[in-house]
C-alpha cells in the first residue's frame, strides 16, 4: 500500500509527493504511519461502542436494582462479610484520612486490616491511632519488615477474615457507596474480581489536571469496554474486590514483576475467572503534581506491565490453547510498546518530513486529526462519567504535549527492561492532599 497525495490543484500536495516518491524508505514509513492511524481509529472505535454498551447495561441493572426496593434487616444480614486489606508504606501523611473514608462506608459488616511495611516514618503509630476512632468495624494492624507490596497484600490476605476481600492503597479514599456497588456482582459465581474506578483527587495544576483527564479517558474507558467481555486486563491497585477463594487458586501476589496487580489478574483470568468494572466504586487518589515524579511513575507502570506480558507471553505463542486471554495480552503489548514507539517515531518524522519537504502543514494537519479523536473522546468520557467538563480543554494539551512526553518515558522503560537495567519501586513522595 502507497500513500497517495493528490497532485491537484494544491502546490503543497505535489511538491510533498514528489519529495516522498524519491526516497522508498520514506514512502515505507508513509504506509506504516497510515496503518498505525487506522488502528488508531479503530482502536478509538471500538472503545466507544463497547463501553456505552457496557454504560447501557449498567443503567438497566440499576432499574432492576431500583425496582426490587428498599432493603431490610433480614437482606442486610445476608449481605457477606468483607475484609479491607490496606497496604502501606510510608504513607504517614495520609493514612488517616484513608481510614477515616471507610469507617464512612455505607455497609453493615466488614474489617480493615492495615499492613505497614515496615515503613520508616510513623504510619504504623498513626494506623494505631486509627482503632480507637473505629466504632463501626474491627481494625486490625499489622507491622512487619519491608519486603514489597505484593508480600504486604498476601499478608493482609492471609490475615482476612472475609470471604471476599476489597484491596486497596494507603494512598486511597473510597466513595461511600463502594462494597455495595462491588460486592452485588459476586452473585455471579463466576465472577472473579472487581475493578474500581480510579479518579484525580489533586487536581490543582496542569499536569494533574491532564492525568485526571487521562484516568476518565484512558483507564475509564476501556475498562468499560473490557468489562462488556469480562476480561478486564488491569485490577487498579488503589480499588480492587476479589472472591478469596479466586486468590487462593492462584496463590495470591507474586512479587517478581513491578506490576503486581496487572500480573494478578492476568493469573485470575488464565484461570478462568471473569473480571468487571464497577464505575459507581470510585477510590479517589493523589497523583504526581510534578512531571518529574509523572514520568518516574509511568516508567515503573511500564517496565511492571512488560514484566507481567513476558510472563504469561506463552499465550501469543499458543492462542489456541490461551483463547482470548492471547488478545487481552496482545492488545498490552500494543498499549505499551507499539503505541508509544509508533507516536513518537511519527512526530519525530513528520517533523523532518515537514523541514526538508518545506511542508509545514502536513505536520499541522497530523496534530489536528489527532486533537481532534481526543476531543472527541474525551467529551464522550466526561459526558458518561458525569465530570467536569472542563477537563475536554485538556484534551489538547494532552496530545501535543503530555502524550509525548510519557511515550518518551515508556520507550526508555521498554529499552532498559530489553536489556535488563536494575531498577527499584520509586515510591512516589506524598504530599497529603487527600
């Protein structure tokens, strides 16, 4: 396939045609741009459709909900009994304030069990602080020597009194309403897992401004569409409910990837198990003000979700036997290796097409289709998820800006994770704006 300018009227067109033409590697980089663009659409596409039929189903599961009426003591009774598990490390300035959100929780009976890590500051003394606040539920807390998240959590696991378990960070303030929303969906036995729905509680800058545009358009998103299959590809690890007897079966965290709960539900998956999203539980977070801190954050997200794909990457080898779990991974890779290298390799030649073509408005319109897929999809997203329409204006910040930078951050994760370049978990420096 060629990409073909007109060579009518417009002089831009002909003069841009005729430079390409002579330089066959250029012609190739021209198709595969093209290609790129297509699955790019596609990709905008298909999220679209599948989460508003996703947003249609859980409108009409809320009727039926409505419908049935009020509860009584006897359908409270019956509800099961849930174990909070809260892994923390360092997280002394806002501990408390998480904890105080879920003695809020709109629920008759469940725990929370506090994991400190072996922490360096005085979370555990203010986790402490925290049982005789609590009249609602039972907290336990727990210290032990640092060895990982993913230990903190399978000792939070192992701790749980409940047979379903609601995981979330130290970091984390859940909405009221989140272990009921979540814990309905369990009626299915075979459903696995819920996935929470992750929102910007700092929103006081640009750059936080830009990733609370991200988490409505880029996780929100295609969780809602994933979730209309059932295969959610990522349990976000500031809310997350699982079935205890699923954790079980696949032995709880491991802690040899960077991404534990992206590996966590690839191994649910694998097994079997159907995993949804719940848009109605949402875990407010604070997120990197700095974009110094943004892009140590999506390096480690990046080298953990490539840790995790080459993991399980015997399903692209044996599709037939990996099912569609071989596109769920598939469609992870492309996220995070193809996809960044395809945007910045098209930036960057765009620009040297446009320098020796003379061309400059080739560059222009390839910004232009693309602000404009973002404004479209972001208005589509704020619109379903009831934000602040303000956040659309971001939409072009977004593109021109903020996404090139983090692509830039994610290829050099994906090169240092190539060739094995050590690497520690960066812990994000707090800031206390719960």
């Amino acid at each position: 396939m060629t990409f073909v300018f007109s060579s009518g009227t417009d002089n831009w067109y002909s003069s841009l045609y005729d430079y390409i033409s002579t330089f066959p590697i250029v012609t190739t980089l021209v198709d595969y741009l093209t290609i790129f663009m297509v699955i790019l659409v596609l990709r905008y596409v298909f999220l679209i459709i599948f989460s508003y039929l996703e947003h249609l189903d859980n409108i009409r599961k809320n009727e039926l909900q409505a419908i049935e009426g009020k509860t009584t003591p006897e359908s409270e009774n019956r509800l099961p009994f849930i174990s909070i598990v809260v892994p923390a490390y360092n997280e002394g300035k806002i501990i408390q304030t998480a904890i105080r959100s879920l003695f809020k929780l709109d629920y008759p009976h469940f725990e929370v069990v506090i994991v400190d890590d072996g922490s360096t500051d005085d979370t555990y003394e203010r986790a402490r602080e925290m049982i005789k606040e609590s009249d609602r539920c039972e907290v336990t807390v727990i210290k032990k020597s640092n060895a990982g998240k993913a230990n903190a959590l399978n000792t939070g696991m192992a701790h749980a009194k409940g047979s379903f378990i609601l995981n979330m960070d130290g970091d984390t303030k859940l909405s009221r309403n989140t272990l009921r929303d979540c814990i309905r969906h369990f009626d299915d036995p075979k459903i696995g897992a819920v996935a929470g729905n992750v929102k910007v509680v700092n929103r006081d800058n640009m750059i936080t401004q830009v990733q609370a545009l991200e988490y409505v358009e880029g996780l929100a998103i295609s969780r809602k569409a994933q979730s209309y299959n059932r295969i959610v590809n990522i349990i976000p690890g500031p809310l997350g409910m699982f079935r205890k007897s699923a954790l079980w079966q696949v032995r709880g965290y491991d802690d040899d990837t960077f991404a534990e709960d992206c590996d966590l539900t690839l191994k649910l998956l694998l097994e079997g198990w159907h995993i949804i999203y719940e848009p109605m539980a949402i875990a407010w977070v604070e997120t990197p003000s700095h974009i110094t801190n943004l892009l140590k954050q999506r390096y480690r997200w990046t080298r953990g979700i490539l840790q995790a794909i080459r993991k399980h990457a015997w399903t692209l080898k044996q599709p037939h036997k990996a099912g569609a779990n071989a596109i769920i991974i598939g469609y992870m890779l492309f996220e995070s290796l193809i996809c960044p290298i395809s945007n910045v390799l098209a930036s960057i030649f765009l620009v040297w097409l446009s320098i020796k073509s003379g061309v400059t408005i080739l560059l222009a319109l390839w910004w232009l289709q693309l602000s404009i897929l973002d404004v479209m999809t972001a208005a589509y997203c704020v619109i379903i998820e009831k934000e602040d329409t303000m956040l659309i204006v971001y939409a072009l910040i977004f593109r021109v800006f903020y996404q090139l930078l983090v692509d830039v951050a994610k290829i050099l994760a994906s090169i240092e994770e190539l060739i094995g370049t050590k690497m520690n978990w960066g812990k994000l420096e707090r800031e206390g704006k719960l």
